[in-house]
C-alpha cells in the first residue's frame, strides 16, 4: 500500500506500515552504514519527507535531515571517491528540503 494514495483507515494503516519499514532500514542503516553512504542518505532523504508530506510531522522532519546532513558533513573527508557525488548529491536535496521546510515553518509561524 502507498500512503499516499490512500484515504481514511486505509492511509493510516499504510502509514503504520511504512513507519515500521522505514524504522526497520533505518535501524540497519545507523548500525552499518556510514553517515555519507549513499543509501544511509537516501533513506534519511526520503524518510524525513515521509514525515513532512505524509505524516505532517514537519518539526521531526527537519530534525532528521539536519541530523543526516550533519552527520554527513562531519565526515566528509572520508568519503571515497566512486560515491562522493552521489552522496554530495543527497546532502544538497536534504539541504534543500532543509531550507523549503524551514521556511514554510516560519510562514505558518508568522499567521498564527
């Protein structure tokens, strides 16, 4: 089931089950991958906007793709060369969706 595709009960359980995945890889990826992995980012990428888009948890979100992007900054010196653009390709999309979220957090602050 995609989330979102789904309405009701129905987009509730699907996104019981994505979290419980994404929790799943998250935990395998924390224990053995490199912050600058590429698929430790990517995962980190597209759970965080699981958070935003599905969940509307948009504060969780941003944390998680700061916490990535840090984490991947403070070792980027050791990434090696045949993933170095895929990584710094990932870092730049959570640095984006960073930037987008923040403000539209501020936006919504601002007419509250």
């Amino acid at each position: 089931m995609i989330a979102e595709f789904k309405v009701g009960n129905e987009h509730k359980d699907a996104a019981e089950d994505t979290m419980i995945a994404y929790k799943a890889a998250q935990d395998i990826a924390l224990t053995e991958l490199a912050p600058t992995h590429p698929i430790r980012l990517g995962l980190a990428l597209n759970f965080s906007v699981f958070y935003y888009e599905i969940l509307n948890a948009s504060e969780k979100a941003c944390s998680m793709a700061k916490q990535a992007f840090e984490e991947a900054i403070a070792e980027l010196d050791t990434l090696g060369e045949e993933s170095y653009k895929d990584s710094t390709l990932i870092m730049q999309l959570l640095r984006d969706n960073l930037i987008l979220w923040t403000s539209d957090m501020q936006v919504l602050h601002f007419f509250k």
